[in-house]
C-alpha cells in the first residue's frame, strides 16, 4: 500500500512538473513568436523610411525594441530579414485584400469599380514609395529565386482577387473569354501604374501631361472600352 501510494505521489509530481515545463514552453515560443513579428514589422517600418541600404541591423532592432542578437538568433543575416519581411508584408496585403476588397472598392458599375481599383494602384505607390520601389528593386537585383517564385506568387493572388471583383460585373464584358480579358486588363493597369510611380527614367515621364489623375482617368477610360468591345 506505501508503495502505491508513494507511486501515485511520484506521478502526481512528475505530471505537475511536466505541466509546468509545459506552460513554460508554450510561453516561450510565444514570446519568440511576438519578437519575430515586431522584428518584421520593424524592418518594414525602416525600409519604408530608408529603403533596403538603410535598413541596418541596429536600425532595425532598434524599432523592434530588441537585441541586434534577437535577430541573428532567427535570421542568418539581414538579407534574410528583408526577404521574410516583404514576404510578410505581401501576405498581410493578400489577407487585407481577401478582408476588405469587396468592401473598400466594389461599386455599382463596371467603371466606377475600375476607376477604385486603378485609384487604390496609385494609392500604394503615393503612400509607401520608397518601400514598393525598395521591393521592385530587391526583386530585381536577388539571386534567391525561391524568394522571388514566392513573391510572385503572391503578388498573382492578390492580381486574382482583383479580377474576381470586377468579375461581378460580369454582364458588361463582351470579350468572348471574360476572365482572361479582365485579367489582361488589370495586369496592363498595374504595370502600368507600377511603371510610372516607380520609374523616373521611364518614358511616361517625358510627356508632363500625363499627371496621376489624368493618367488614372485615362487607364479607366482604355480598362472599360477594351471590356466593352467585342
């Protein structure tokens, strides 16, 4: 009967000690997880402010409010970093974008839908230039191509959730493939829109009519007319 007894007890303690090593555990990787997220956050933060060369390690960790250690404890260097933090950054978008679309830019026509969607391009170049120039670039000049498969990735989910939108209007299109022209139509915008904010070289430049707004008017106008026609 001690024996008994005495083996409950050894279980008893052994579980509570068990538990608690638990719940240390789960504390832990929950700090690690909110210091990998501030760290994200912070890095989006500075390069929005400094681009990527001005994003330094301290920089960085000086905005999360942690150790430049915290950092090389989960990224091998500051290349690491950035990659993970625009892929962050593309995927909040994605998720926003799965959130809110519909609410912040569906409208009862076909144009009035577009000229949204054309103003929201412009929107996130006017409002975090250096960061989206900063992205463009990155994609441009990295050697990781699994970063930028991802990244692509994300960017032709966010370019679908588009398309479904204004796929709402459905009735307007008279293309004999409605999806496809819709989805050339919002690729050609983007790129569009993506050439003139970003590229001071570009040739949209040499032709000072063309503001952001007439520019914006313009897209709408071609976006709508190519639906329409047969």
């Amino acid at each position: 009967m001690y024996a008994n007894v005495y083996l409950h007890s050894h279980i008893y303690l052994d579980l509570s000690t068990l538990c608690a090593m638990s719940r240390e555990k789960v504390a832990k990787q929950a700090r690690s997880r909110a210091t990998a997220e501030r760290l994200l956050v912070a890095a989006i933060r500075v390069i929005n402010k400094y681009g990527v060369e001005g994003a330094t390690v301290p920089r960085i960790a000086e905005t999360a409010k942690v150790a430049p250690a915290s950092m090389y404890r989960r990224y091998a260097d500051k290349d690491a970093l950035v990659r993970a933090a625009f892929v962050h950054v593309l995927q909040q978008s994605n998720q926003n974008n799965r959130q809110m679309l519909r609410k912040l830019l569906l409208r009862e026509t076909l144009e009035s839908t577009v000229a949204q969607v054309i103003a929201a391009f412009f929107d996130q170049y006017r409002h975090h230039p250096l960061l989206m120039r900063s992205l463009a670039r990155y994609l441009e000049t990295t050697e990781d191509q699994a970063f930028v498969s991802e990244a692509r990735s994300i960017g032709a989910s966010n370019v679908e959730q588009v398309v479904a939108l204004l796929m709402v209007h459905r009735r307007e299109i008279a293309k004999a493939d409605p999806e496809h022209a819709m989805r050339f139509a919002v690729l050609n915008a983007a790129c569009t829109v993506e050439a003139y904010a970003l590229d001071t070289s570009s040739l949209w430049r040499a032709f000072p009519e063309f503001s952001s707004e007439s520019l914006a008017r313009d897209l709408t106008a071609g976006f709508v007319a190519y639906l329409r026609s047969p």
